[in-house]
C-alpha cells in the first residue's frame, strides 16, 4: 500500500503497514516512510 510522504514530497510504499479503524468506523492503513520514518496514514474505502 502506498501514501503521500509530506517531507519526502512523494508517494512511497508503507513500512510495517497495518489495518486500524479510525474513530467514526471507516477503515484505514496506518504504516510508515522507508526512507524518512515519517508516519503514513491512508483512508480506504468502506465499500
């Protein structure tokens, strides 16, 4: 799974990607930078 990387200015592919839940149910990937460590954050879909 891939996110935007705000420092990097890029698309990069998550490190150590897992599946949570947000708050109002909606589903999520939560991961981080390969190369910056910055944390990653994607909503999915919820169909």
């Amino acid at each position: 799974m891939d996110a935007y990387c705000v420092k990097c200015k890029s698309k990069k592919e998550m490190k150590d990607a897992q599946k949570v839940k947000m708050k109002n149910g909606r589903p999520a990937m939560k991961g981080r930078c390969p190369d910056c460590g910055t944390g990653l954050y994607r909503i999915l879909s919820v169909g």
